[in-house]
C-alpha cells in the first residue's frame, strides 16, 4: 500500500502547479527530485503520465484518468487526517503563512513563534510581504490581511480586529510647527506620505470617538518632502521631527508610552481597516491551521487596543 502512494502527492502538485520547477518550490525539494519521482511513478505504473518538453507540459490520457483518481484518494486521505486533526491529535507538519511586513514582525510573529514552542512538531514557515500573494497559486496556508477582502471562491476568512489609524508627531516638531486642533489645521503643515507604487496614499479622517461613526471627509492638503512605502520607516522619520504620519494605533502606542511621538487630533480617525485571517477553502480545516487562526483571534485584539 505504500509503495502505491510513492510518488502521488508529487504528481498531483506537479499538475496542479502547472510545471515541474513551481511544484519543487511548493514542496521545498529540487527539480531533479520531482522529476525522479514523476520517472518512477511512470515506471512502476507501466504508462506515461505527463507530457513534457523544454517549454510545456500536459497530462496524457492515462494521466488525466490517474489525476482525477489520485485527488479522489488524496480527498479521502485527508478527511482522515482532518478527523484525526479535530480528535485532539497534536498539529504537525510545515504551515506557510503570508504577513504584512510590520504588523507581521510586530504582532503576527510574537503569536506565531509561542505556537511554535506550545507545538514543537509544527513547523512555522513566515513570509514577510506587503504583496498581495495568491495563496493557492503559491501553496501558502495562512495569509494575515489588513482592508477590504476582494471576494473569492477559494478563499475563507475570519476576522481578527479593526485597525484604526491616527495622526502622531514628535514633540519636536509640536513645538516648531504647533498641534493642529483640527482636520482643517493640517493645512500647511509637513506629512510624511505614504507611497505604493508612485501613488501616495491620501488622508482622510473622521470627527468622533475611537470606533464610533462620523463624517468621513479628506484632510487639506499637506507639504510633503518625504513619502515612504514602509509604516516603521515613516515613523522613525516622525520621530526624527521630518512631519506628521498616519500610522495604525498598534504601531504608535509604542512609542507613544514613551514619548518619542505624541497623538494629535486624537478625536479623530482615518478610515479603520479590517484584519482578517484568510486561507484556501477545504471541507476539514487541518490542525496546524486551525490552531494558528484561533491563537491570532485570541491575541491580535488586545495588540491593536480593541
């Protein structure tokens, strides 16, 4: 029996991926084993599975027949697992997951890395990443995302919390430039921006408490020497006295306790943000999976101050 499953998982990443060198990837091994393992599944099965040259492959016959039984046994493979999984079987095996760079290394990876000393056969694989990945596509498991989700049939989600965004500045700059009281003060004074690709984020705020409703309007344009696509790189200019930054509560607690940046307009808002735990849809969510989304449900509000 498991000599018949040597090489199956290999061959369905293999079409699933679309290419030898990304299921290599996937799997974490060279090309030259997938291809050993293909070359030995086709042996053993007496048949060509997968047409191949330097430019394309495609499945034969036999290989479409063999694919489709393949992810039927694999399906079936799975829902044991997944059962033993939900029965209280400690979470093992590599789970890959997908962070935003700062709120990954600030409040992501501290969740992550007590996961991995509570679950010492759980592998953590973090990617650190302002890209939108495709998580099918790239074979990663978990992904953390901050705004609106674009709708998917492939993908899940939950939600973690709501990122709010406020202004801060340094003390030196307050004393230079003066404390704005209003969105309309904002009018002359020096930001820093933040940028993606040559386009620079626009300001916008929200009279009212944290958390509650208000009228959402843009702020006045503001004088900008600088703009920067990394929030801790525009806050350590913030702090350096180079102008006012929207940067996410999370990130500005910090060094607002201890005085390196101070709040201002702190009855105001941008627009908050939803963070959400996303991954690929699966009818039995494995172990690793489900442990890591409900570490970060059960720690990530108290991080971002909800």
């Amino acid at each position: 029996m498991t000599d018949n499953l040597d090489g199956v998982a290999t061959f369905v990443q293999v079409v699933e991926a679309g290419s030898f060198a990304l299921a290599a990837e996937r799997m974490n091994l060279t090309r030259s084993a997938v291809g050993k393992a293909i070359a030995r599944l086709e042996t053993r099965l007496g048949a060509r599975l997968i047409h191949r040259s330097t430019r394309s492959q495609s499945l034969t016959a036999e290989g479409q027949a063999y694919y489709e039984g393949c992810v039927r046994a694999l399906a079936e493979l799975d829902n044991a697992q997944a059962a033993l999984d939900h029965s209280g079987i400690e979470p093992t095996g590599r789970l890959r997951v997908s962070v935003p760079e700062a709120f990954g290394h600030l409040c992501v990876a501290p969740v992550l890395l007590d996961l991995a000393r509570q679950y010492p056969k759980l592998q953590i694989d973090l990617s650190f990443t302002d890209r939108m990945t495709d998580l099918v596509e790239e074979g990663i498991d978990l992904a953390v995302r901050i705004g609106e989700l674009r709708d998917s049939t492939t993908l899940a989600a939950r939600r973690l919390g709501t990122q709010h965004v406020v202004i801060g500045a340094s003390p030196a700059y307050l004393a230079q430039y003066g404390t704005p009281a209003s969105l309309d003060d904002l009018a002359g004074h020096i930001g820093i921006a933040y940028s993606s690709g040559g386009n620079v984020a626009p300001w916008w705020g929200a009279q009212g408490p944290m958390g509650t409703d208000g009228v959402v309007k843009p702020a006045p344009p503001l004088r900008s020497q600088i703009s920067m696509d990394d929030i801790q790189a525009i806050a350590a200019a913030a702090i350096d006295g180079y102008g006012l930054a929207w940067l996410p509560c999370w990130l500005l607690t910090r060094f607002a306790q201890s005085g390196a940046l101070v709040p201002v307009l702190d009855s105001y808002r941008v627009r908050s943000q939803e963070i959400y735990a996303v991954w690929p849809k699966e009818r039995h969510l494995r172990a690793k999976t489900r442990v890591a989304i409900d570490a970060l449900k059960a720690r990530i509000p108290a991080m971002i101050g909800e």
